[in-house]
C-alpha cells in the first residue's frame, strides 16, 4: 500500500520531467555537458592568471584544463611575475595543445612584449624617467636594460657619469627614452632629457664666464670633446670643448691624448642654455704664440711663402713659423696662376690677430688690366 501511494505521488513529477526535463542519463549528461574551448598550436587566446608563483604559471582559457606558461627567458618571467596578479587578464600563445600531462602548454612573451613596449612609448611621450641596469661599458656607450627585461643603448654623448666607465657596470640609473622602435628592437636613452631648463639654471649659479674650472671627459667626438662638470653644489652639467678650443694651432683631429674617463682643465667661454651645456676652452689657459709672431708683420712688409691650399674665395699661403696668410681671389690677376706649392711674393695688407692670418697681395711687375 505505501508503494502504490509512492508510485501515485511520484507519477506527476515524472509528468512534469517529461514535458520539460530530460528523461533519460544520456540526456541529462548531454544537457548538462560544458562547450569547452579548442586548443591549437600557434593560437592566441584570452584567459584569466589562476596561479602565479617562481616555479609555476597556470592561465584558463577555458579549456578542459588550465593552461601551463612556459618560458625559458628568466627576464621575461622576472617581468612577468613582478607585474601580474591572480585574476589578471591576459593573452597567451599555444605552444603545445597537450602537453604529456594533459595540459595546454603556452607563452606570454607576445602579452608581455605588447605590455613593456606600451610601457616604454607612453613613458617616451611624457618624457618621464624609468631604471635601467647598465649592463657593459663600450667604446661608444653603454649596453643598458630595464627591469623587463628590454635591451638598449646609452650613448657617451647622453649620459652624465663622473665615474670610471667600466666601474658603472651593474648599477642602476635612471634615464629617459629618447628613441624608439619596436620594429628594429632599438631603444636609445638619455640621462640628460628629463632635465629642465631651472634644473641648468641651478646648476650653473655658482659658475662665471672666464672660470678656471677642473671636468671629466665623457666622450670623444670627431669635432670636439664632451665634458662633465660638478658644481660647488653637486650638480653635474654637460661642457664641451670645441675642435677649435683645443689648440692654438689648427688640428684636424682631436689629439689621441684625450680620452674618457680623464680630468682635464679648461675655461668656461659662455652658458648654452637652449642645449643645457657650458662652451668651454682648453687653449685660453695657455697664452696665444701667435701673438708675438704676428708682431714681426707689419702693413706693406714684403714677404715670401708657399701656397698652402687653393679655396674658391682665394689662396692660402704658409709663411715661416706656422703663420698662414691669405689672398683674396680677386686681388689675383688673371694672367697668374697660384697652385698649390707654388713659391709667392706678397706685400702684407693686414694682420688679422683674430684668425691668427696675415692678409696679403701678390706683389706685381705691372699692374694689369683691370686690376683693382
């Protein structure tokens, strides 16, 4: 009797199940079975940071099981694990659809690439400053990378260190950057961008012009020589030192004896304050030799000399001790040609103490035609 009252209670839930609910195991199973995600190998795919420790890196996609992070760059998971959270979102690339383990094997190198390059552009736009690590001293700069691991290049001419160059390796610095190309994987910073013009007034307000000052080769140009000055204050500021500052006697080359890292002595000639830099000079600490030879010339002396160099505007000559004097094209007659190592008389029409150069014209037989 209980079990006919069990079977007629019973009967208008079965009632019900059939007009709505499934009937059978093989439905129930089917309707509640879960449209995981298809993994392939080479896909990108959006997922959730489950676990996030030294050792282990797992992500949902949403597949049968949680993904495993694989990478073997220990700087790309140093950026990864200082910068993710559990529950951050993130993409990743298959590697492997299954691993032996059963589960989907991927890397986020390409979310994290996506991550620091951003980083670094936005960073470049506001021209705010970011660490980096200098990682080896060359001949031209400095191999630097930041704490995710991005490699760049600090050159000589923008950085601001006093120190010895190969004593720098390992230290941290902050620098701005300057230039940038995800493309090409170059990236150029400068320690001197993010300084503002107050920061070079500052600076400079306890230095004058004509100062005797003691500074530190940071590099060695072609035209000239980078220098870095400590004030009484213990800024430093940027000199620099013209090809044409270096010597009394005119050089084609900055002599090998300058090199980077060395203490040199020079004069401050003026403050740039639209290139943050102090002109200096080497050769005003020395007095000018060619003022007491220019002294033995004097207006219509006659003197004799070789022709130096043939310009568009005239012609060069070389007098005795280093003297160079100068004809103007157009006080050459026509009919003489002057070449290069051709022997010359000249009558002295100027001294010019400026460009240490004697201003000459050619002494004549006859003045010709047109002559002026």
């Amino acid at each position: 009797m209980a079990d006919t009252k069990l079977n007629k209670s019973s009967k208008p839930h079965f009632a019900e199940a059939s007009r709505g609910r499934a009937t059978t195991m093989a439905d129930l199973m089917k309707s509640a079975q879960i449209n995981f995600v298809k993994v392939s190998k080479g896909e990108t795919l959006s997922g959730t940071v489950t676990k996030l420790t030294s050792s282990e890196i797992l992500v949902d996609i949403g597949a049968k099981t949680e993904c495993m992070v694989l990478e073997k760059d220990k700087r790309i998971l140093r950026s990864l694990l200082s910068s993710l959270k559990l529950g951050d979102s993130v993409s990743v690339y298959v590697l492997n659809a299954e691993s032996d383990f059963g589960n989907p094997v991927v890397s986020l190198r390409r979310f994290n690439d996506d991550r620091v390059w951003g980083k670094l552009e936005d960073l470049q736009k506001k021209k705010e400053q970011v660490d980096i690590l200098v990682d080896d001293a060359t001949k031209g700069g400095f191999l630097v990378s930041t704490k995710d691991g991005v490699s760049g290049f600090l050159p000589n001419s923008q950085a601001v260190f006093l120190e010895n160059a190969e004593g720098l390796v390992g230290k941290t610095i902050k620098a701005s950057v300057i230039e940038l190309s995800r493309q090409a994987k170059k990236i150029i910073f400068s320690q001197k961008q993010g300084a503002s013009s107050e920061d070079f007034e500052k600076a400079i307000k306890t230095l004058k012009q004509n100062d005797k000052i003691t500074t530190t080769i940071s590099n060695v140009a072609p035209f000239g020589i980078f220098t870095l000055i400590k004030t009484k204050d213990d800024a430093v500021v940027e000199g620099f030192v013209h090809i044409s500052e270096i010597s009394w006697e005119k050089i084609a080359a900055v002599p090998e004896t300058f090199k980077q890292g060395d203490t040199i002595e020079a004069q401050i000639l003026h403050f740039d304050k639209d290139s943050q830099r102090i002109n200096l000079s080497i050769k005003q600490l020395i007095k000018d030799p060619f003022e007491e030879k220019l002294k033995s010339y004097k207006t219509d002396q006659k003197v004799t000399g070789v022709v130096s160099k043939v310009l568009s505007s005239g012609v060069l000559v070389n007098l005795s001790e280093g003297i160079e004097g100068f004809i103007k094209k157009e006080k050459i007659p026509p009919t003489v040609k002057l070449n290069e190592g051709s022997a010359v008389n000249a009558t002295v029409l100027e001294v010019d103490t400026r460009k240490h150069r004697v201003i000459l014209v050619p002494v004549l037989t006859e003045k010709p035609i047109g002559y002026r």
